[in-house]
C-alpha cells in the first residue's frame, strides 16, 4: 500500500522496520524514519521497502530519531525526510550530527510540543536505551554500541506511548517504569538483531521473550511490536514475538496488524 495515511485521532501504525507512524493530539509523529527500497546498506541488507513511503505519510509535526549512526534506524530517504521535519528529537550527539531541525535531548529530560488539537502540550520525556548486552564494550562516548535515545510521550487525556529504540536492556526498562509508572502502549524494538562482529553476534534489541519480560515490567495495556522485519540481521521475526508472549500468557497485550494499518490507542 503506498497510498496515502489519513490522519487519525489517536492510533499508531508500523510501516516496516522500526518506523511508525503515531496520530495523537493532532500531531503526526514518525519514528525511526526509513524509506529506502530494499537493497545493501553498507554490512546491513534491506529486506523490504516501507508500507507507506513518505509522499503516503504527508506532512509531519515531529520526527523521533533513538539513532542516527545506524542505516536500519535512518536510511537515507529517511534523513532526506527528517530534514524538512518541523523539529526532530533525538540525543544530544545524535542532533549535534544531524544539524537543524534536530534538538538533543538527554535521558529523562523532556522537550513540549504545543498541540494541534487544543490540548496543551505533548510532552516528550527522553529515556535510557542500551544497544547491546550490558557488558559490551563502549564507545568513545561512554555508550553500549552508541548513543540511544527512547521517548515516552504524553499529555493530558493522551495515552502513554513509549517507543523504546534499540533497547536490549530489561534493567532500562525496570528504571522506565518506576519513574513512568503509567505507560499505557509500549512500542518495542523487538527484532532481537545481531551482527556478528558485534559483542560476539549477541542481540542487539529486544527478542520475543525480553519483549513480553519488558510489557509485564511496564504493566503497558498494549503492545505494538516493531523493528522485527524489513532487515537481514534480525535474529527474531513476528512469529517468534507471538509465541513468547502466549508462553508469557500475554498474548492480549500484542497489537500487530499489516504494516500500514493502523492501531487504534487509547489510555
Ligand atoms: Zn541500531
């Protein structure tokens, strides 16, 4: 489907890979954008192209970037979209590379975007991610992998969201939920991706399991699982995430639809 994406109240829809599309407060929100067809990115392959590409997205108030150093977070169809993005938040090395209209923010510092529909503010609380096992080594920056960046958006009579990034830490997510408390939708980076010449091919993301350890650590009433397909280093696909939550016996948090279709949220 490449057609357009009508604007909705308050819903969500994956397109592929990490990128989402998330409808709320009269905002249109993109996550991890990444456009590109299929083909080589450097020692990452693209397996699929995007259910909505940007022209079927239209114009969007704010663009959500956990990282900008890897091609399967931000492909260049993707940049090329983010830079004629009103405002991008992402990390504060992140935007120092991206350059305007990206704002960094650090972990559990909070950027407000004024509403369209009225409402007030959403806020958008930067949080922790840690792209790899908790003792892989770490990069001139201090960071596991690199720099990560996940938001928790909110506002008033607004669900919840927090859209994890590349997160393979449970302990992150623990510390997420005690300060969060009321998460109500968890959008999980849930691929369990590996690549071999990293922390001896250990994953890099969530996998199925962790994905449903971290819904019951949240408490989240729904969860939209993302960045399982569309690359060749995914270690996990939907199939797996579907059975980890039934052992879990959290099969009725799971909202997965095709790509392109969306979720309805609510609080
Ligand atoms: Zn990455």
């Amino acid at each position: 489907m490449r057609t357009g994406l009508p604007r909705q109240e308050c819903a969500i829809t994956v397109l592929g890979g990490p990128t989402a599309v998330i409808d709320m407060g009269g905002l249109r929100i993109v996550t991890d954008p990444t456009f590109d067809e299929a083909g080589p990115h450097g020692y990452l392959t693209k397996s699929a192209g995007p259910a909505v590409d940007e022209n079927g997205v239209g114009p969007v108030d704010l663009v959500l970037v956990s990282h900008e150093a890897h091609p399967d977070n931000l492909d260049e169809r993707g940049r090329a979209f983010a830079s004629t993005a009103p405002l991008v938040l992402t990390g504060p090395l992140a935007a120092r590379r991206l350059g305007s209209p990206a704002v960094g923010l650090s972990p559990w510092t909070v950027h407000s975007v004024p509403r369209a529909d009225g409402g007030g503010d959403l806020t958008v609380l930067a949080v922790p991610a840690v792209h790899g096992p908790e003792d892989g080594e770490r990069d001139a920056d201090g960071n596991i992998n690199c720099e990560v960046t996940g938001f928790v958006l909110s506002g008033h009579g607004l669900p919840t969201v927090y859209v994890s990034g590349d997160n393979a830490s449970i302990r992150v997510v623990a510390e997420i939920s005690r300060r969060v408390p009321d998460i109500d939708t968890a959008v999980l980076h849930a691929g369990a991706a590996r690549v071999p010449a990293k922390f001896g091919g250990r994953p890099l993301s969530l996998n199925g399991r962790g994905a449903a350890a971290a819904a019951a650590v949240l408490g989240a009433d729904t969860v939209v699982p993302a960045h399982y397909d569309g690359w060749a280093h995914f270690s996990e696909g939907l199939s797996e995430i579907e059975l980890a939550f039934h052992e879990a016996g959290l099969t009725s948090l799971l909202r997965v639809t095709a790509h392109g279709t969306w979720v309805r949220l609510t609080r």
